[in-house]
C-alpha cells in the first residue's frame, strides 16, 4: 500500500527528548502512533519508531502522533546497530547518537524551507496518474494535424533503430551537409529550464542543454561523428566534448528475451589495439567531410561504480586542430527498466563525472541509450532535477507561488515537448520522485517519510549505519 504523507507531532518530542537523556541508564524508547482519518489521507495505519540497544531493558514510553510526525519512518521501524554492550557508558552514547539524529530531523523539519515538497510525499498511485497526463499529452500532439511544432519526422529505415522512436521534425540536429546529401540524424537538442522561484546555487544560469540520441548503428556512425564534430565546442575545439552511453552493445530482444540483439553499435575505438576510426570513408556525407577518431587513453575505473571512461581524439581533413571527446560508458541500466541503490550511486557519479569533464558550460552533454528516450530521458531529468534540489531551489516550495505544482512532472514535460517518448517507462517515472525524495531525506538529515523505497546503501566508510530496519507493523 503506497504511503502518503508524515504524521506530526501532537506532544512536545523536545520535552520527551529532555527526559530521555536524563535518565542515567539505557533506556529502549517505544514511539507507536496511530495515523488520524484525514480528509486528505485515504490510509490509516500504526507506526513504530523504536531506539533500543542491546543491553536495554524493557522500559518503554509511549508518544502519540498524528499529521506532521518525523518519527514515521517506513512501513515499520528501525533501531541502532550494534552487536553487544561493553559498558553502560557505551550505551549511554549509543543512545545520545540516537537522539541526536531525531534533533537534527526535528530541527530540519521545523524550518518551512526545508520541508519536503509536497510534490515528492505522493504515493505510487498518483504518479501513475500523472504519467497517465504526459502519455494523454503525448498522444494529443501526435493526433494535432495543424500546428507545425508537433509535426512528425517521416521514419527512416536505414537511419532509424526503431520504427516508432524519431524526433520532432521541428526540433531535431540537421547535419552540415553540402545541397543533395540527407542531413537526418535520429537526434534532438535538449534544453531544460528551471521553473522554481529561486535559483540553484550550483548552476550558474537556469537552464541545462543536451543533445538526446539513439543509439548509433552501424549505418549511422558516420553522423554521429559528423555531429560531434559541428555542434560541440564551435567555433573553435578548446573545449572538450562529452558523450554519455547508458546501454550496452547487447542485450535481451524484448520480443523473444532468450534471444540477444544489438542495442547499439560500437561507434569508437574501445582501446589501443583498436585502429582509428575513418569517418565519412566513402563520401555519404558529402566529399567536404573526412575525419578519424582515435583511441587516447582509458581513465582508471571508478571501483565498484561499472563506468568506463576513455579519452578519444577527433581529427578532420584540412583542419589543424583536434577535437577531444569523452566518452563516458555505463552499460548496467537495464533496458526500459530503473536502478537499485548501488546503482543510483554509480549514476550519480556518472553525472558527476561527465559534468567535470564538460568544462564548457555552453557545451551540450550527448546523451544516448538505445533508443535514446528511455534511459536516456531518465538520466537528463534526474540530473537536472538533483541540481535544483541540492543547489537549494525547491527550500520553501510550499510556502511559494510554485505550491501545488510538481517539479518531475514539469520537468518531464519538458523533455517529451523536444523529443518525444522521453522517460519512456512508468517505472522510470516513479523511480525519479523515489531517488529525490531520498535525496532530500539525506540533504536535510530528514527521517524518512516512509512510502515504496528502500534504504539499503551501504554505510560510509568505517561507519555503521544509524539505523537497521526491522519488521514492523501496519
């Protein structure tokens, strides 16, 4: 059952925290609350938050909760690790971490600017609604006969990875090509614009640009290589380019899933075994353009993260210049399909990584899967949307003239008015609200507000983890 909003506090928390840390000895808090009928919150069930340790007694107080609680952690409760008891003092401190990490969760909480927007507390049900909006939405642009903005590119067949995945025809990359020469790349510049009322702190304007792409085949590698070339780092190649790949060469056939099919061509030299790639050899692009792309070096793996970062060099005939490209490669994101925690980890520094690398602000990012809406309008939304949340722009979203409106869905919006189909998958719409409603837990050291995810990261480094679930009731 999806769970909706926090619970709030109907005693005083701080007094109760008072008397706790005057205890001299450990003590095992039981908090059990009962959600209240509201006219809001179809769901009515029982909580328990539950700081114990293992030399504790069963000396337990009672809290009452209702609407606004921070202690609401999960569909259940959770407890400190810890494997024995030393000492009382030991104990002692246990639990004084404990209360600490409630503090800081009150504290949070009690400033409007840091509490949740309301947007992030849905449950599944509602996202699925809104997702149900953007495919009526989608659906309404394609049946619109007269305005130009909606028109669709014809499918080319050769060109095209998919019969049904093309772009815009008003809003898609055209090659520079001589008069004649097909000028079609199964492509689209991406630009997203903020829409809150403050500005992030970790973006210097308010928008972010992209090129989303298929996955190359064979027959297309020349233009991507062409586009490269003219749309990143112009007038001059100062700056590098950046390339993100977020599926692998192979993988399942949806149609008979024990079959393998390509999902994208190897587009770049992989090593330095390789040879260099010759781009435009046999002149389909126009006899003006010839070019190679070699191999540089590879970066040091990212341990435990599954990216691989490789250095390439683009050089064009009649040019003195080189270009250089990073290509970033993460092929553990399954098709039509979102991530576990791990993997969320890795994909962040995936963003992370790629962006460092983009010295060139005004430079887009290329973004592609294999079809290049999937995954691919997955990973550019979540990145722009961590940017607004960790830069600071959603604080006070509710007590704003942004109150009632949902950043995710705007956002995605965005993405299917410049190419269609993007964040392809329900599931990949659902798992963008779960991965920034953990963000924002994590940002403001908020408990969590319960709903359909998990908390199983690991702990940092040489630290244990504050809390471990353990089964609840409802």
């Amino acid at each position: 059952m999806p769970h909706r909003t926090p619970i709030g506090v109907t005693i005083s928390i701080q007094n109760r925290i008072r008397s706790f840390r005057s205890k001299s000895s450990s003590a095992s808090t039981i908090i059990s609350s009962s959600r209240q009928k509201d006219p809001n919150d179809t769901i009515s069930r029982k909580f328990i938050f539950r700081m114990t340790h293992p030399c504790s007694s069963k000396r337990d107080s009672a809290i009452n909760l209702s609407k606004e609680s921070l202690l609401d952690y999960h569909d259940g409760a959770f407890m400190p690790q810890g494997d024995g008891c030393s000492s009382s003092k030991a104990a002692n401190d246990e639990d004084e971490r404990s209360v600490q990490v409630v503090e800081a969760g009150l504290a949070a909480a009690s400033d409007p600017k840091t509490a949740m927007p309301s947007f992030l507390k849905i449950s599944h049900d509602e996202m699925k609604e809104k997702y149900a909006l953007l495919t009526k939405a989608e659906e309404d642009r394609l049946a619109s006969k007269d305005d130009p903005k909606w028109a669709r590119e014809e499918p080319d067949r050769e060109l095209d990875r998919y019969a049904n995945v093309h772009p815009w025809a008003a809003n898609r990359i055209r090659l520079i090509v001589p008069e004649g020469y097909n000028d079609y790349i199964n492509a689209s510049p991406v630009t997203l614009t903020s829409t809150a009322e403050k500005q992030s702190t970790m973006k210097k304007g308010l928008q972010d640009k992209y090129i989303c792409m298929q996955g190359p085949k064979s027959q297309t590698v020349d233009h991507t290589w062409h586009m490269m070339w003219h749309s990143i780092s112009v007038p001059d190649n100062a700056a590098p380019g950046v390339i993100i790949m977020l599926s692998p060469l192979v993988g399942p056939n949806p149609a008979k899933p024990d079959e393998m099919m390509e999902k994208c061509y190897q587009y770049y030299p992989m090593s330095e075994e390789d040879p260099p790639l010759i781009v435009n050899g046999t002149g389909a692009l126009g006899e003006n353009f010839k070019a190679q792309v070699r191999f540089v070096q590879r970066e040091d793996n990212i341990e435990g993260t599954g990216i691989e970062v490789r250095k390439l060099a683009m050089s064009v005939e009649n040019e003195d210049e080189e270009k250089i490209i990073w290509h970033f490669f993460y092929p553990l994101w399954p098709d039509m399909g979102s991530l576990n925690s791990q993997n969320v980890k890795s994909v962040l520094t995936l963003m992370d990584l790629s962006r460092a690398k983009n010295v060139e602000e005004e430079n887009p990012r290329v973004v592609h899967c294999s079809a290049g809406v999937g995954r691919t309008g997955t990973f550019v939304a979540l990145e722009f949307l961590m940017g607004e949340l960790q830069g600071g722009a959603w604080e006070g979203w509710d007590q704003s003239e942004e109150k009632g409106n949902d950043a995710i869905f705007e956002t995605v919006d965005q993405l299917r008015q410049q190419r269609k189909t993007m964040v392809q998958a329900v599931e990949q719409y659902i798992f963008l609200y779960e991965v920034l409603r953990k963000q924002w837990e994590e940002k403001y050291r908020l408990p969590c507000i319960g709903g359909e995810h998990t908390h199983d990261s690991p702990p940092e480094e040489g630290k244990n983890p504050v809390f471990r679930a353990i089964p609840g009731t409802k």
